[in-house]
C-alpha cells in the first residue's frame, strides 16, 4: 500500500493477556491518556492523524481481539463484549480515566465503555459510530451491508474523495491487506450481525454519561447516514455534534488536520 504519512508514529509494542486472548497494543506520543478504538476495516500502522495527536497526547492503539494481530477469542459474541476487554485492559493499565476516541465500528465500543462507567472517560469523542440503527427516510436508512458488497468496495465507501483513499491504500490495494479486510469481516459478522452493527438497547443507556462528549460526522458519510447524529444527541443530551463537510465515514483518514483540531479543542475544553 502507498504510504502518503508526513510523519511517522514510533510506536512501543505489548501483547496483553486479556480476557483469555494476547491483545497487541501499540503506545506513542506524550500527554493526557487516549484510547483510540479502530474500525470494523482495521487499522493502518502510520496515519497522518496519528501523528499529530501523539504531539498532544499519549496514544493506545489497541487492535480489538480478532482483528489485526490480536489473537481471535473463540468465545466472543457482542460488541459489548469487547468493550469489557476494552475496560478490563485500561483497568489493567491503571489508566481508567483515558479518554476515548471511537471511529466508526470503534466508536460503538466507546459509546458501550461510557455507559458502563458514566462518570470515567475524561472525554469521549465518538466519530461516526456504529452502534445505533439510522433513521428511515430519504436522508436515512441502513448501515451499509458490507456483506453486499466487496472488500475494495466496502473500504472505498468510506471515503468521499476516492484520491484519499488511493494515497493510503493504493489505487489496486495488496493482497495482504484484502486478507486483512476479510479476517476483518469474518470477525465483524460474529460480533455484530444480527441485529447488523446496531445494538437494540445501547441508545437507552447513554443517558447517564457524565464525561464531555463530541460527536463528529462526516458529512457525506455513504457507510453510517449522517442523520443518525440525531439520534445520538437525543440519547446523550450532554454531547455536541460536529460535522466535517466534504467527508465520508473515515474522517480521520480523509481530513485528519480537522479530526485532530475538533479533538485537541474538545479535550482542551474538557
């Protein structure tokens, strides 16, 4: 794949027994605690945006189990699931109070760790999440169904300008990374096929989360409608929502300079 990154992160490497399963965690940067949770597609190792939030905080990368290099629990069945490895690992840590920045399918378990301890994340910043179902109508609908469609087409969905997408992965991306996205896959329809990338009780439970909380959108956003933002504000009446004009689902890969200023503003304020 192409690697279009400014700068590179230099990431410290673990495995940490977790839940019964090794969970590969890469650290960088200096500052404040900041657990960035990746998307159903898995994550690039070097991100721009990466880059320039290791200048602002400490980053924990984790790659959610079964995904990535992370060893894949036999047992595992929810999204729910992972949020208490997630909450387990930052107890592990001694770092309970970090704060979370969930990307799309990552932004789910975010929103799942906050409403397991309402008052602990220093901010929780959600971007295009996952989790919720989107409302019907012309603006609304369905969370893609990437069973619908192919790996290349899935990942390339999630971006509006197809030119980002090209600079990171390439314009024909490799073999290895269409493995990648199938494991990615296979993992995604044991954890959250029915109902499909939604939970049926989360958007009842957010209610009591204390900690600040920014919702971010993009605004072209062709994998999770951009009017599900609705529907998150009413279920966490405390969050504010940004949205990123000319910008599909993966935000921090398709206008990093803007996610990373909505989150250093954000965590400043908060």
């Amino acid at each position: 794949m192409a690697d279009q990154t400014a700068d590179h992160v230099a990431w410290q490497e673990s495995l940490h027994p977790i839940a019964g399963v090794q969970l590969r965690l890469r650290r960088a940067g200096k500052g404040p605690p900041l657990l960035i949770l990746h998307h159903d597609t898995g994550t690039l190792d070097q991100l721009p945006a990466y880059a320039a939030l290791a200048r602002h905080f400490e980053l924990l990368l984790p790659e959610h189990p079964g995904y990535g290099q992370s060893e894949r629990p036999a047992w595992m069945r929810s999204v729910r699931d992972l949020a208490i490895t997630y909450r387990w690992l930052l107890a592990e840590l001694g770092l309970s109070r970090a704060a979370l920045l969930g990307l799309g399918f990552g932004g789910w378990i975010a929103a799942e760790m906050a409403g397991m301890a309402p008052e602990d994340p220093a901010q929780v910043m959600l971007v295009g999440p996952m989790g919720i179902k989107p409302p019907a109508g012309e603006t609304g609908g369905d969370i893609l169904d990437q069973a619908l469609v192919s790996h290349i087409d899935y990942a390339r969905a999630g971006f509006h300008d197809q030119a980002a997408f090209d600079a990171l992965y390439g314009a024909e991306p490799s073999t290895d990374q269409l493995v990648e996205w199938d494991l990615c896959r296979e993992m995604n329809f044991r954890i959250a096929w029915k109902p499909y990338m939604h939970s049926l009780t989360l958007q009842h439970l957010l209610g009591g989360v204390r900690s600040p909380t920014l919702i971010a959108w993009g605004a072209e956003d062709r994998v999770v409608p951009s009017s599900t933002a609705e529907r998150w504000r009413q279920a966490m009446p405390k969050a504010r929502i940004e949205l990123v004009a000319g910008c599909g689902h993966c935000v921090e890969m398709e206008k990093p300079a803007e996610l990373v200023r909505l989150v250093t503003t954000f965590a400043q304020r908060g």
